[in-house]
C-alpha cells in the first residue's frame, strides 16, 4: 500500500524455536541410534526422544540438553543418543557379581546366588519400562519434542527406526 512494503504471507509469522535438519534412528545388535541436527536454534533447552509402536501414542526415551549455547545458535548444531539392550548393559555386572560368588565362602556361596538373581531380576523388570519394543523386527516410530525455556513444546517429524 503506497510506499509501505508489503511482506505478504510472511510479515507476522514468528520464528519456530528449532528449525531441524535431518533426523535418522536404526536399530543394530540391539542397540538404538538416533542422529539429528538443527539449523538453527532459538530460545531451546531440551529435546526429549520419544517412541512409539503405533505412531500415534508416544513414550519418552531420553532427555538431552540443547548444545546451544544459552539455547540460541544460527549455526547447525548435531546431536546423538545411543541406547544399548538391557542385557548388554549388565553382562559386565553380573559377571563380576558371580565371581565375587565363586571366591566366597563356600557357605554364603548360596545366599550370594539368590542375591543375584534377585538383583538381575530387579535390573532387568527396571529397564524393561525405558527399552525398545519386546520385538526387535516390530515397527518403531520415534520423533523429537522441542521443549523451550518457557516450556512450550515442538515437535520434530515422525520417523520410522531403521533394523538393520
């Protein structure tokens, strides 16, 4: 209108907190990787991973701080999470644990047993509740939610995990 410049569809968008880049998550050796970038960066302070096995009712998996620095970056910045199989994770415990067992007495040996059945037990019901889905071949859906300073929250595109 007369010397006013008009910037049309663009004149009152605001600006979205995070512009993501790519994303990409697989499943190998029973082990999650999930990769991601943003291009830009504004006002962040965390993204949380999420998935689900239906695409539509999601579980948060893990939290990780933005790498911005004070939540504000015009550089792109990459992130990465790995999750490994709960039974990966306690192998080296438990094989401690029973030779701890085999150098006891040998009347505590028996206690020290049912000890550590009973925390493997106990290890394993825990981390049930954060890992993937029971069938590693099932179809994974996972996204990343964008949470800002002042709590308000955005969501990356829905991916399918990779198994390879």
């Amino acid at each position: 209108m007369g010397t006013h410049i008009d910037m049309g569809a663009f004149e009152n968008e605001s600006a979205l907190p995070v512009h993501f880049g790519p994303i990409e998550a697989t499943v190998q050796n029973q082990r999650l990787l999930v990769k991601w970038g943003t291009l830009t960066e504004t006002n962040n302070q965390y993204f949380d991973i999420e998935i689900s096995a239906d695409g539509k009712h999601f579980k948060k998996l893990a939290t990780l701080p933005s790498l911005a620095p004070g939540g504000n970056s015009d550089l792109p910045l990459h992130y990465e999470y790995t999750m490994e199989a709960p039974e990966v994770m306690f192998l080296p415990v438990l094989l401690y644990l029973l030779f701890l067992c085999i150098l006891a007495n040998p009347k505590t040996r028996k206690l020290c047993l049912i000890m550590i059945i009973a925390a493997t037990a106990t290890l394993w019901g825990c981390s049930k509740s954060s890992s993937l889905p029971e069938s590693v071949n099932a179809k994974i859906f996972l996204r990343i939610a964008q949470i800002d300073r002042d709590g308000k929250k955005e969501y990356s595109k829905t991916i399918t995990v990779v198994n390879q």
